[in-house]
C-alpha cells in the first residue's frame, strides 16, 4: 500500500532525515521528499494532574520514566535489565503492554519491587511525571522521530536515549545517549548521573521542533499543490 501510495503521491513529507533515508532506501518515489519535523506545544495546553505522584507513592526527582507502547521496538527490556542492579533507584514505566508481543519473553513488571507499571495514563499525569522525574529514560531500538522525549525535555526532564541514528538527530547535545542492547551503559549513565551535564537551554529545541512554524510549511505545501490544479 505504501508503495502505491508513493508512486501517486503529489507530494512526499516525513518526519526526520533517518526516516527519508528509509523511504528511499525501500521504495523509489518520484517525488521529492520534504522533512517537516513535529512539534511539542500540544504538551504546554495540558494541565498536571499532580495526584499521580501520591497514588504511586512517588517523590519529587526520586524516580526515572519510560513512556511509550509497550512493543519490541521500544527496548523495555533494557530498563528491566538495569533496575535489578540498581535496586535504590525507582523505575516508573507506562504504556499499554500486549502479552502477545512479549510471549516467550522475560519480560515481567512484577518481579522487582523498585519497579512500577503504571499501565495507560491520562496526559495530565503524564506531564506530571515527566516534570517530575530525575530522567526520561527512552530505550528504544527503532523510531521515525521520537515524541516523548521532546515531551519530556519541554517539561524539564533530563534525558537518557539510546544511541540511534533518529534520537540522535532530533536531539542532538540535548540528552545523554547509551548503547540500547547493552544494559551496563545505562547502568553506568544512571549511576554517574551522566545526565546533569547536558546542555539545559532548550529554546533551541522549542524553536526547531515548534509544531507552529512546521504546520505553516505543510500549509505552503497544500496550498501549492491546490495552485497546480
């Protein structure tokens, strides 16, 4: 389908540089393929639902976060591996999980007690969390762009990615990168709170990932193509 899609299509646009490569690397468009990359402000509209933190008996910057469905390609695993050697550091993981995905696997929220599946949450508490969390863990092994992180880093958390090309487009000196199959780099990132040095001036961030300035250019694009008619 999508290669129908892109052999009809009037115009081409992706989400970051790594997932154009993909596009050309798998199919042959005839188009060009503009990058227009996402944007955060949906994130600045909602309100912290702060009763989270007491339902989870958690405290302000005492506990790491992981947000995203719970899938293969999002590595959850490499945070379960670490939280059984750093066993003083809290956990909190959140998404919807499919044992069907999982099936076979080791994956189990229930045997370490420094570890806290919350399940799905409401964007409220999300935002809560992430304000509130000492780093936004994000261990994933494949991504187009990365949301969350940028989520996160907008409502002031420190970030821990793992070492992929996309996450290391998109953000660049904003977060601390470590190895996503190797649980000792996490380990040691986490242990020597590697994550304190990164640079905390994020308007740089807010002004490229603005979904204000990036839906303008989608707009110029419609309104070329609706021209060309």
């Amino acid at each position: 389908m999508v290669k129908k899609l892109l052999e009809n299509a009037k115009s081409i646009i992706t989400i970051s540089n790594f997932s154009k490569k993909e596009i050309l690397n798998n199919f042959s468009p005839k188009k060009n393929i503009q990058v227009i990359y996402e944007g955060y402000e949906h994130i600045d509209r909602i309100k912290k639902d702060t009763t989270i933190l007491t339902r989870l008996n958690l405290k302000d910057k005492k506990f790491f976060l992981s947000l995203g469905s719970i899938k293969a390609n999002k590595n959850i695993e490499l945070i379960l591996k670490a939280a059984k050697k750093l066993k003083e550091d809290t956990f909190v993981i959140t998404g919807e999980f499919n044992p069907k995905i999982f099936k076979g696997s080791d994956l189990n929220f229930n045997q370490m007690d420094n570890v806290i599946y919350t399940g799905y949450l409401k964007d409220e508490e999300i935002k809560t969390l992430y304000s509130n969390c000492e780093a936004f863990i994000f261990p994933s092994l494949y991504e187009g762009f990365g949301l969350p992180p940028l989520e996160a880093r907008v409502c002031g958390a420190n970030l821990i990615l793992t070492d992929i090309e996309p996450l290391r487009e998109v953000y660049g000196n904003q977060a601390v990168y470590v190895n996503p199959y190797d649980e000792n780099s996490l380990i040691d990132t986490i242990t020597k709170r590697k994550y304190k040095e990164i640079n905390n001036n994020i308007s740089n961030l807010k002004n490229k990932y603005s979904w204000l300035e990036n839906s303008k250019l989608i707009l110029n694009e419609i309104i070329r193509l609706i021209q060309q008619v």
